[in-house]
C-alpha cells in the first residue's frame, strides 16, 4: 500500500492537464466543497463543469497562480 507522501509526489509528477483531471476526480469523490463538510450544492457542481469544458475545449485559457496572486495583491495595496 502506498504512503500519502508516495501518492502525492506520484501524482505531482504527472502533467499539468492530468494533475487537474485527478483533482477533479479527488474532489468529486469527497462530494464536499471544502473541509467543513458542507455539500456543495447542484449549481456550482454545474458551473464547475461548464467551466471545465470550456477550459477543454480551449475556449479559455488557465491563469498562473503567481499572476493572480499578485494582481490580488496589487488590488489590496491599492485599497488599503
């Protein structure tokens, strides 16, 4: 049996585009939205597939996290 640390270093190796397929998979399978435990309710498990097959279908393209982290934190400076 594999260790969480073997599983998660396999699964980072993978491709960006497998790695995004396999959280998606992982999180449908815990049919909650985050840690609390709340479900996730019908409209946003269909907006998150619209939103996914838009992404498929190269209709819209991935933004990195480290350039919308730091827009957001442009954003804050701007507002504090």
């Amino acid at each position: 049996m594999s260790t969480y640390a073997e599983v998660l270093n396999a699964a980072l190796s993978l491709p960006v585009q497998e790695r995004t397929e396999l959280a998606d998979v992982l999180l449908a399978s815990t049919d909650v939205d985050d840690d609390t435990g709340f479900e996730m309710s019908a409209a946003w498990r269909e907006e998150i597939a619209r939103r996914s097959a838009e992404y498929d279908r190269g209709e819209v393209q991935a933004i990195p996290w480290d350039q919308v982290r730091e827009e957001a934190r442009r954003k804050h400076r701007g507002n504090a």
